[in-house]
C-alpha cells in the first residue's frame, strides 16, 4: 500500500509540476476536472455498483452525512462568531463541506479496491445535499444578510451532478437486480482506470502554497476545529452507532477527516466574499493535511 501511495504523491507532484512550468494552465483544470466528473467518475461507479451486494442498511451513510454536516455547520459559526459575516460564511460554507469526488474516490479505489466505492457512494448522496444545499444557504446567508433559499438551484446542482445521479441510478438497478450487460461493463472499466491518476493530475494543478498572512490564524483555527470535530465525531460512531458493520463507521470517519471541497471556491466568489483568500488557502492546505491522515490511517489499520 505504502508503494501505491507514493505513486499518488508522485501524480499529485506531476500535476504541481505541470502547471508551475506552465505546460498546464490552472484554467486548464476545469476541462480535466470535467472530464473526471463527467465521465471517468462516473463509469467508475457504474463498474463497483453494477454487480454490488447492496441492501437497506446503507442508507445509514447518508443520514450521518447529513446530521453532521448541519451539527459541524452550527458549531463553525458559533466558534467564530467574534468574526464578520464573511468568515462566519466561509467557516460555514467549508465545515463538513468535504471533497468526496475528486479526492476520496481514487484513494478509496485503492485502499478498499473491492467495497469501498459502495460506502463513500453512498454517503456522498448526503454531502452532496449538504454542499449543493446546507452550504449554499449559508453562503447566501451571510453575503448580504438574505436567508433566502433558492431551492431551483439545489434541485438543478443535484440533478447536473452526473457522478451523483449515476450513483442512484446503479443503487435503483442493483436493489431491483437489474445488471448491465458484459460487453458495456467492459467498455466503463477501461474508461474507469483513468480516474484514478486523473483525479491525482487534478488535484495537484489545483495546489497552490500561497499563504495569506492576514488570514493564517483564522485558518489555523478553523483546521484545528474541522479535523477535530471529524475525530470527535468519528470516534463517537465507532463506540456507539449500532452497526455491526465496521465499513460504515470507518467510512465516516475518514469522510469526515476529507479536505474541503473546491466547490466552495466558487460559491465564495458567487456571494463576492472578501475572504477568498481564506478559503482557497484552507482548501489547499486541507489537502496535504488529509493525504497525511489517511496514508497514516491506512498503514496502521488496513
């Protein structure tokens, strides 16, 4: 495992790379990110949940998903509240808005190659509600003040999320055992193997080691708070949420332990937030900080 993750790192650092010697621009990351979402996403998914053992129990993960995400939301304002509205917003947005997509995915392909992509799927369903739904709230709330919600804007995010929607579509068709045929599981699992160091390229394009010194204590406070509440929360579900299935507890705590999602980049330039900086720099540095935390978690426990 060890060797997979350097190759990891050494892709995150060819994609740095790429883009500090402009052979890639950071612009350029919108037409791979595209890509990933759209199609090698989501034949990756089609693959692992075609011919899954799935039942009922798992709708557990994206309950928890969501009764953390609102918990974690409440808690970030409330310790900042000393702060503007613009950083109590940012906090807001990023608190248990996790990057699940681009960054879980391919190391869950890796470490838990058989089942994995079947938990972290399915408790992407209730993050999704959060980062498409809680978190654009919040955003809206504390840009102008307005607590208006445009539900025509979470339903049109839900429904455009392709992985997501390929997600429920393959769960609907599992339960009911329908399978798709051979020759097109085939024809996705050649697509699917490029998730994984596309995701990786991806991500390291993305990177960016600026720091803003005006805004540095708020985002060692806020990291400080997001992994410790994901630990705290983490280790509550492994000693009482009533599962015999150990997969469900550890999928949400290394959920919980993912970095933000880049989505809130946009939604912070959306609400015009004075606080950009903020937010692309804990985004970036939550990054580094996961890969650590779970290439430690994996070689100890897995």
């Amino acid at each position: 495992m060890t060797e997979q993750f350097i190759i990891i790192i050494l892709l995150i650092a060819l994609g740095y790379l790429l883009k500090r010697i402009n052979f890639i621009k950071s612009a350029d990351s919108q037409v791979l990110s595209t890509l990933v979402l759209n199609v090698t996403l989501p034949s990756l998914v089609i693959v692992n949940l075609n011919s899954a053992n799935l039942d009922l129990s798992f709708s557990i993960l994206p309950i928890m998903m969501l009764i953390y995400g609102i918990l974690a939301k409440v808690i970030m304002v409330a310790l900042f509240r000393k702060y503007d509205n613009h950083v109590k917003g940012s906090v807001g947005m990023m608190a248990a808005s996790l990057n699940i997509g681009l960054f879980a995915y391919p190391l869950v392909e890796t470490i838990w190659p058989k089942n994995g992509m079947i938990y972290f799927g399915m408790a992407d369903i209730g993050g999704a509600i959060i980062m498409f739904g809680v978190t654009y709230f919040v955003g809206s709330y504390y840009s102008e003040g307005s607590d208006q919600f445009n539900f025509k804007f979470l339903g049109k995010k839900l429904i455009s999320s392709v992985p997501l929607v390929t997600y429920i579509v393959m769960f609907i068709l599992n339960m009911a055992n329908i399978h798709l045929p051979k020759a097109s599981i085939d024809f996705f699992t050649i697509i699917s193997k490029a998730n994984m160091p596309l995701s990786m390229i991806l991500l390291g394009i993305m990177l960016s080691f600026r720091i803003e010194k005006q805004f540095l204590p708020i985002a060692v406070k806020y990291l400080i708070v997001h992994y410790g509440l994901g630990c705290i929360a983490g280790l509550l579900v492994h000693f009482f949420l009533p599962t015999s299935d150990d997969m469900i507890k550890t999928t949400l705590l290394i959920t919980w332990l993912l970095p933000v999602g880049v989505a809130i980049i946009p939604y912070s330039i959306q609400f015009k937030y004075k606080t950009l900086p903020l937010v692309g720099m804990v985004t970036n540095i939550s990054i580094v900080i996961s890969i650590i935390i779970i290439y430690i978690y994996q070689a100890i426990f897995v």
